[in-house]
C-alpha cells in the first residue's frame, strides 16, 4: 500500500489534466490514512508543484512545463520566465506561495513600469503632464517597495535617468537608504546640492569628502563655496522649514573643507 500511494502521487506529477490529477491525490491521500507511518510531507510538495505547473501551464499563461523540467530549472528558472514576459502579478503569487525572495521580480516591475510611462509621456508635450507621470509612479513604486527592503531603488532610478527621467530619477533616489548608492548617482545626475545633503546626513565623512572633491574639480570656485554653504545658510533662514539636522551637523562639510585646506 506504501508503494500505491507513491506511485499514486509521483503519477500526478507526470499527469496534466487537472481532473485526473486530483483523482490520484485523492487516492493517495486516501491510501496514506490506512498506513501507520508514513511521511506526509511527498503529498505536500507535490500538491505545491502541481499548483504552480497549473498555473504556468494556463492558458493565458502559455508555458506547457512538464514535471521534470521543473525539477530540472527549479522555481526560479520559472519565475524568471513569468517576470521576462512581464507575468508579474502571477510570478509574484508563485513567489509568495514557494517562500521565495521576490526582490528580481519586483524590480523588474518597477523598470517595466517606468518603460511604460516613459512611451505615454511622450505623447504628450505637456510639462506638467509629465511631472504628474513622474509623481504617480515614484508613489506607485514606492508603495509598492515599501516593505522590500533588500530592493535598492538606486539600481531603478538608473534605469529612469538612462530613460531621461531626470526628476522621476531624483525622487526615487531620495527614498534609497544606502547613501553610498545613492550619493554617487545624485553627482552623476548633477542633483549636487542633495548630493551634499545626504552625504551629510550619513554620518560618513569619507562620503563627505568624496562629494566635495567631486564638485570642486567640476564647478567654479564661486559656485563650490555657494553650494557647501548652502545647508547651513538654509537652516538659518526664518522662512525656510525646519532642518531635520542640527546646525552643526549641517556645517560638517565646510568644517571638513577648511580642515583639508589647514593640511
């Protein structure tokens, strides 16, 4: 009976209509309760397969996998198929199901999204238009990565800026919380005055120094003083809103700067 009910569930597997697949689950599963031992935990993975080929194999879906090719590639040779054919909403639902990290399909969502804003917003002149694109889809992914933490926006907002999002690319930049990934990208997109801001706010004085050497070699001195001053004079001015900072974080940089000038 032992061996029934193993070939009763390894026959599933190999079976792909739906009805007849249950009828051998059935069986199995019906087998198993006359057995005084036996691991249940066969039937359980085999019903997880079956949930997952079926739903590749949907219509809609269109991937007629067998068994033995997914044990062969494993679930994330599938769910990279899904996500290739822009499947995300189904790969994320397999993702979930299987326990598994769906950092790749998020991202993938996230450059796909942007790709089509992108065709959509050049259909329209309009530069407001385009800002209120911009702003729904930094929103809709940041909703999104909200709870994604290992997802780093720095690595999307490369695809905005390369896509000539220049100001969706800012936005999605100011939620990054690695500021080493995220300072870099704010230089290369000449986003200069937040670039210091956020080198500030790290803490790291390395990072400090790597922004002000950046922007001493590539603006005129006038501009360099102007914009290393620029924090401090903010937080000083009565109409501007409070600093998150304190007034002597905010002067890390130019105190780092007239130390660098003294060596």
């Amino acid at each position: 009976l032992d061996q029934a009910v193993e070939t009763c569930i390894e026959a599933a597997g190999y079976e792909w209509d739906v009805a007849m697949q249950k009828r051998l689950m059935r069986a199995a599963d019906l087998g198993k309760t006359f057995l005084d031992f036996h691991d249940p935990s066969t039937l359980v993975r085999m019903s997880q397969r079956l949930r997952v080929l079926n739903a590749a194999r949907h219509y809609e879906v269109a991937i007629p996998i067998s068994h033995d090719q997914y044990e062969a590639t494993g679930p994330r040779t599938l769910l990279a198929r899904l996500t290739y054919r822009n499947r995300h909403l189904l790969a994320l639902r397999i993702a979930n199901f299987l326990h598994i990290a769906p950092d790749p399909i998020l991202k993938h969502w996230a450059k796909a999204k942007i790709a089509r804003s992108n065709k959509a917003r050049s259909v329209s002149a309009s530069t407001a238009l385009g800002d209120a694109t911009d702003d729904a889809v930094c929103d809709a992914i940041v909703e999104k990565l909200r709870d994604q933490p290992a997802v780093s926006y720095a690595d999307i907002a490369k695809d905005a800026w390369a896509a000539g999002r220049v100001r969706l690319a800012t936005k999605l930049l100011v939620h990054e919380p690695r500021a080493v990934d995220q300072v870099p990208l704010l230089l290369s997109i000449e986003e200069d005055k937040l670039a210091l801001l956020k080198s500030i706010e790290s803490g790291d004085t390395d990072l400090v120094f790597h922004v002000l050497l950046r922007l001493k070699a590539r603006l005129s001195r006038a501009e360099f003083f102007r914009l290393v001053q620029a924090p401090l004079q903010d937080s000083l001015d009565p109409t501007s809103p409070q600093p998150t900072l304190s007034t002597s974080y905010l002067a890390l940089a130019s105190n780092i700067l007239q130390a660098y000038a003294r060596n």
